[in-house]
C-alpha cells in the first residue's frame, strides 16, 4: 500500500493523495503536479511567517504608545499565559458526580472509626469535608472582563497571535475553494476584529458587509481605533463596511457566507452554552463556518465537540436544509482518532508569526509561533455530500527529517492515524528527495 503512496511535503501542512491502481513510478512530478513545482502542490496549505498588515500594526503601536499603560511587556506575557492555560469550567453534573464520589468514601471510612460519634455530627463533618476537598481541587473557571486598560494588555498579547491563526485557518477556503467571493461576514466574540482583518487580507473588497459582535464595550471601542489607525475619529476606516454590535442580529433568516469565531468558545460557561452558540451561528451561515481556538487539549475537544454538535444535532429550527461537511482539517467525519489515544493529545497545527513590537523590547523581528486548533464546517448540496470526495489524508505533526528516511504522521480518510516512513527505496528518489528537502 506504502508504495502507491505519492508524498509530496511542503513544511509541515499539506494534503497527501492516495490514487488507487497506479504505480511509484506513474505518480511523477509531471503526471500528478503537471511540471509544476512541489510547493504547487494543491494540498498545500500553509503559510510563510506573517506579520500583521501594516495599517493594523501602525494603529495598535500608536495606541500602545498613547495609553501608556505600566509593564505592558510583563503583563501581555502573563496575560498569553494564563489564556493558555485556561480551561473549560467544570460542568455541574462532573462536579455532583465528584461529590458523591468522595462522600461515599468518607463514609466508608468513617464507619470504620466511627466510635461514639453522633450520626448527625458525623454526616456535617462529612459534608464540611466534601465541600473542602472540592474548593481546594475544582478548577475555578471565571469569565474575562476587560475594562480599557486590560483590552489594551489583550491587544499588545494577542494581536499578531490571533491574527496569524485565524488567516492561516482562512486560507485553506482561500486555496481549496478560490472561486468562493464572499460578501458578508459575521464574527462571533469579534474582540480586536482580527477576523476581520484577516478575511480582507483574503478577499478583500469583495467583502461589502462584515458584523462584529461583541459583549465587551470596551473590546468594541479599541476594535474601531485599530480600523482608523489610531485616535482620529474622523479618520476614514481602512477597512470599510465594518459594523459594531453588542448582540447578534435578532432575525434567524439573516445569513452571512463567512460566520468565524476565533478563541470565543472557551469564554462560554458551559457545554450547553457551547452547544447553543453554535447552533446559532450554524443557522446564519450560507457558506462557511470558521471555529478557531487554542492549541490545547481543551481547545481541541470544544471543536470536536462542536463538530458532533453539528454533523449529529437536529435543529429544530430549519431555515436553511443544506446539511454540515466538514471541510477541513478533518479528512473524515468519523470520530476524531486522537481523541481515542490515551494519554489525549491535541489535534493542532503552528503558525510562524512576527509579534507586534513593543515598547523597551529590543528583538522586534524575531519570529514567534502560534499554536493552534481550527474546524471549518460548510454547507453542502445534498448531491454533493453523497458524492466520493477525493482520497487525501492529512498531515498532524511536522514532518521529522532523518537520515535517508522521513516521518510523516497522518489522519486518513478511513478515521485512523498512520504513520508513514518515507525512503528512496520504497517511495521513489523523487518522492524522497521532495519530503525531505521542502
């Protein structure tokens, strides 16, 4: 099977085509990539490092350098690490369960030494006890509010971050689907309005609508400085056509071809509100459903949880009957293999990126990484979806070069993990030489 396998590597992110029946040395460089170069390769989609476009980078230092805010540079780096290391808050039934759990262990152990001691004194201590053991080892989960100052700190952390994922994740509909010209677009927990920024950098003027939607006024108000370079309210937006909202729009007809919501889902309470949010922006999509979250276990598995919610959920509100396929990363919709793996790792994907320069920090070019975990969910024909679609897999770790050989570990169309070794021998000098070199 290995040896119809045509594997052609660009960094770390590509597609690899299966084609059924056909030999090494029929899958060459002119009969697949027609004489193209492999980095022409139709499964590749990732990027060079990105730096943030130079009107938003222009207005994010002009507005850094006129808040003149204390420590900025130690607290945006305290800020990125505890937004990485958030985690989803314990859902009340986990947490009853847990109680119940360690009572009847308490109480296992106390009838052992229970002695003379009055029932009822006994079944309070107990009590008191479950409440303590659970203060001390339930993760205290609390919603972010940011006043002007703390949006500012979130500015100079996650700017180019955000951004440099959430237009690596655009890209694969800017690639995989380059006829696609969306008009509208919804953003979701908009925040700094980088998804805005990064759809333009996509699509540009074809975008004549975009709504921002979010519940901090503050985020809303720094988001609207960005777009007009800074301070001048009379400036001109760079960006056209934006509009600013504390709410989504109240009509369940009104559709957008774009509905992203980048690093939101972590900021809902529960998995019910999770669920609900989704469903909702489900509905106002037409075309494209984009969910960006960190590259965290937990990252991973809200977007996985999302996309059962999705493929599996009957919506009893049905405005729009075209069903859910997952258009990338998943090369299936089976369920995710990497969820099955013990211990859970997360299915995720790195963006090289130039971080915003900030005040008495002297490396202002030195590159940085953006760890993340995307779900891009369309709507689809009911012709389409009972189509085959082509047989690709997909790459979920950077390639590892050694010597004469190359380690690839890959999704498959089939919902299992395959890790695939690389040689001259078995795949082709051609192929060998590509994946190790690109």
């Amino acid at each position: 099977e290995e040896d119809m396998l045509e594997v052609v590597v660009h960094k770390n992110l590509v597609f690899i085509p299966r084609p059924q029946g056909m030999s090494a040395a029929a899958q060459s460089q002119a009969a697949f990539l027609k004489g193209e170069s492999h980095k022409k390769h139709p499964g590749v989609t990732n990027l060079k490092t990105l730096r943030l476009p130079d009107e938003l980078q222009t207005a994010a230092r002009s507005i850094i350098h006129r808040a003149r805010v204390a420590q900025l540079t130690d607290r945006s780096r305290s800020l990125t690490n505890f937004l990485w290391s958030k985690k989803r808050a314990v859902e009340d039934s986990t947490l009853r369960q847990k109680a119940v759990s360690l009572e009847k262990e308490l109480w296992e152990k106390a009838m052992e030494k229970r002695g003379d001691m009055d029932e009822e004194l006994l079944e309070d201590r107990i009590k008191k006890k479950v409440f303590s053991e659970l203060r001390k080892t339930t993760y205290h989960w609390t919603p972010m509010k940011y006043d002007e100052e703390l949006a500012v700190v979130y500015m100079a952390a996650r700017l180019a971050g955000g951004y440099a994922a959430v237009r690596r994740a655009m890209n694969e509909i800017l690639k995989r689907d380059p006829s696609f010209a969306p008009q509208t677009l919804l953003d979701f927990g908009s925040g700094l309005g980088t998804v805005v920024w990064a759809s333009h950098s996509c699509w540009g003027d074809t975008l004549k609508e975009m709504v921002c939607v979010d519940s901090s006024g503050p985020m809303n108000v720094l988001a609207e400085r960005l777009l007009k370079a800074g301070d001048d309210e009379r400036a001109e937006p760079h960006i056209k056509q934006v509009y600013f909202r504390q709410f989504l729009p109240v009509s369940p007809k009104v559709q957008f071809d774009v509905v992203a919501a980048a690093f939101t889902l972590s900021e809902l309470l529960n998995a019910k509100d999770r669920e609900e949010a989704v469903m909702t922006l489900w509905r106002k999509t037409s075309s494209y459903l984009v969910l960006v979250e960190n590259g965290t276990k937990d990252g991973h598995q809200m977007l996985m949880e999302a996309r059962a919610t999705l493929l599996k959920k009957q919506d009893k509100i049905v405005h729009d009957s075209r069903p859910a396929s997952v258009f990338a990363p998943c090369p299936h919709e089976l369920t995710c293999p990497k969820l099955a793996l013990k211990p859970t790792t997360p299915c995720n994907f790195q963006q090289k990126y130039t971080p915003l320069p900030l005040p008495g920090v002297r490396s202002h070019n030195e590159r940085q990484t953006e760890k993340f975990s995307y779900l891009i969910v369309s709507r689809t024909e009911p012709a389409e979806a009972e189509g085959e679609g082509v047989d690709w897999a997909r790459l979920i770790a950077p390639v590892q070069s050694r010597s004469r050989h190359v380690h690839c570990r890959m999704c498959c169309p089939d919902g299992r993990l395959q890790h695939l070794v690389v040689t001259a021998r078995k795949q082709s000098r051609y192929t060998h030489t590509h994946t190790h070199t690109a």
